[in-house]
C-alpha cells in the first residue's frame, strides 16, 4: 500500500536538521499509508548511510560523476547555453528510471528558499515537473525578498502545494498572491527522541553556529562574545552547569568549532561538557535533559520545543520568528536576532528573561505542544489527499 516518493532538496545530514526532515517525513508519510517507500536523493549519500538513513529509507547518490548520456547532454547544455545547473542535476534522470512509479516529489530543505540563488534547486524541481509527478514543497520557510525575483516566484508557483511551516511564510506567499499554499508545523516536531545519559544535571544547553557569527552585521565578533559572557554568567553567578551541543558538522560549517573554544576556556570549571556528535534522535534526547536552551540552529530549537524545554533562538531570518510566534503568539523574547545585537550582554538579558518566565512558558509548552505535533502529523493525510 502507498507509493514510492521521491525526496529532493535535501543538504546531508551532517546538518542533523536536514537529517530530522527526512527522518520525521518519512514516518509521517508512512504513518498515513500515503507512502511504501521514500527515496531520498542526495548529493551526499556518504553523511546519510552514516547516520543510518538507509535503514528508513532508499537512498539514492544523485552526487556528479557518472558520465553516460546524460552527463553529456547536460555538458552540452553548459557549454552551448551557459545553464550549469543541468550539470548539477543530471543525475535525477537516473533516479526517475529507477524508479518508475514515483508519483510525487517533495523538496524537503526547509530553508533552500531562504537565501535566493536558487537555479539548481528549480532545476530539480523542472526535471520531477516534466516527467509528470506532482511535486510539494515541504515544511517550508521562505524570505519574502525571495519573491521579488520573477524565476524564484515562477518557480514556487508551479508546485503543486507548498506546505509552509510557519505563519510568517504563509502570510507572505499568500500575500504575493500564491494560491497552492498550506500551513503545517515543520515536520521535525515529530521526531523520536532517544533517551541518553549526561553526567551532569540543571543544564543549559548552548548551541552556537559559524552561520549567525556571518550574519551579525557590523559589529564582528559580537554573537560570539554574547556567547561568551552568557556562559560566563552562568558559571559565575547561578548553579547551572552547560552542555556544548552541536546541530550541524558540515566543513563549510561545524558548531564544533566555536563551542570547542568555549568548552576550551571553560573546562576547567568541570560544570561544561561537549556533547559528542551523534543522530538527530540522540541529540533530540540530549536537549531533551537540559532545562533550558540557547540554540542559533533551528532544528535544536525544535527539538528543545516539541520536548517542553524553554528556549531562546539566536536567530536571523524569519523561520526563527516565525516558528516561535506560532507557538507563543509572539516571537518577542523568544528570539534574539543575531543582527540586532548591539552589546555583549545582550544574549545574557534575554536569558535572564527565560530564567523568570521558566514556570509559565514550560506550562504552555505542555499544553500547546501536543494539539501542534498532531497537526504536524496531518499533513500525510493532506498527502493522501492529493494523490
């Protein structure tokens, strides 16, 4: 029962919030009867096999290499039309071939929308297109600036649906005057949460990212330094101790390496630990511990919510906002944009903030989150709906 669904857009899962998408789509697909089998094609099935992706679903190398037909017909093409985004993507012939009685294709990088120059992403999404399968945009945020260029709004308005995970982003495309929109909770909110064991209690769980560091503005160095004092604070002034977690481990851009200065400076206090890094689930289970959470990655801020942990995103563009505003009404407090910050205790205050409203915001957590995980779970059944 179901059918093959092919997945595309995907990053690899060294980013553990591209690993989670494809983890809790696939169980929500699945759980719908709307799907026997995903096919995951990925530029780096090497990172996926490694975190065991191959044990839910087929994962299929769509990284360029293989030189048949169409390699050649796609060298043609950059060489005689300048288009190297066919170059990029020949490889999802293959996948098509393979197979056969695909019906749908979801693009499931939550945020590929987010940071324009999206030609090879089209492109995928033109290949599915053309073979005739209804193709979803899935638990989606997109930058309104996106829109203002015509082959990205093209783009978007030829699939099928575009399932936005947020009400900021449906607000806007619906605004832009997108008719083949639907809201639905970031299918993350679904994944399995792994016990672990920590050897350390009362946590506060930091998350810090190369990325937010890039987009701090004028004032470089200040998200670190913000980081910095918070842990400082902690250390000095409350009973806490931190756990270092890292969400994402990719070369261009690895958490490990500004969370291993900080654990480096702080060491010696033995009240910090470095979580190693591990699947989506068993981090999930490591935030899961910690009483509260100052996360730059989304997906650990949505592992930190869907488990009732209060949190504060380090955030810089509208999924952050747009997540948090969903589920409190208001992303205010909640989250920090990283381009705002103007001193280096301005991190420290809105954790401050976090620690007075413990109470109230772990009680809304409890009550809000069981009715806004189900709703993530529904959209297999909007799915089913459409095919």
């Amino acid at each position: 029962m179901g059918h093959e669904i092919i997945l595309f857009g995907h990053g690899g899962s060294g980013n553990h919030g591209c690993e989670a998408i494809v983890r809790s789509t696939t169980q929500i697909l699945k759980k719908s009867s709307v799907c026997k089998d995903a096919v995951l094609s990925t530029p780096v099935a090497n990172q996926d096999l490694s975190y065991g992706l191959d044990k839910i679903c087929t994962v299929e190398d769509v990284k360029p290499g293989k030189r048949n037909l169409d390699f050649f017909k796609a060298y043609l093409s950059m060489k005689l039309r300048g288009r190297y985004e066919d170059l990029d993507t020949y490889r999802f012939f293959e996948v098509l071939r393979r197979h056969k009685n695909a019906k749908l294709a979801l693009s499931i990088g939550g945020d590929n929308y987010c940071y324009g120059n999206n030609i090879v992403l089209a492109r995928q999404h033109q290949i599915f297109r053309d073979a005739g399968l209804k193709t979803i945009l899935w638990g989606c945020s997109v930058e309104p600036e996106v829109m203002k260029n015509k082959s990205d709004y093209e783009d978007l308005s030829q699939y099928s649906y575009i399932l936005a995970r947020e009400s900021l982003t449906y607000d806007a495309l619906i605004q832009e005057g997108l008719k083949n929109v639907q809201l639905f909770p970031d299918p993350a909110f679904t994944l399995n949460c792994k016990e672990v064991c920590l050897p350390l209690d009362n946590l506060v769980g930091i998350n810090l990212s190369p990325w937010i560091m890039e987009c701090e503005g004028d004032k470089k160095g200040i998200a670190f330094s913000n980081f910095d004092a918070l842990i400082s604070y902690i250390l000095n002034s409350t009973n806490y101790n931190i756990a270092l977690i890292p969400h994402v481990i990719w070369d261009h851009s690895d958490d490990r390496k500004p969370l291993q200065i900080l654990y480096e400076k702080f060491r010696s206090t033995n009240r910090v630990l470095m979580v190693e890094d591990t699947d989506a689930e068993h981090i999930k289970g490591y935030i899961s511990k910690c009483r509260f959470l100052i996360a730059a990655r989304t997906h650990a801020s949505i592992a930190a919510y869907s488990t009732g942990v209060p949190t504060l995103v380090a955030g810089y563009s509208i999924k952050a906002k747009g997540i948090a505003k969903d589920i409190f009404g208001t992303y205010e407090n909640y989250v920090l944009p990283v381009q705002s910050l103007q001193t280096k205790d301005d991190l420290l205050e809105g954790f401050k903030w976090l620690v007075d409203n413990e109470v109230p915001i772990r009680e809304h957590l409890k009550e809000f989150m069981l009715a806004y995980i189900k709703k993530a779970w529904e959209a297999g059944e909007f799915v089913k709906t459409i095919l």
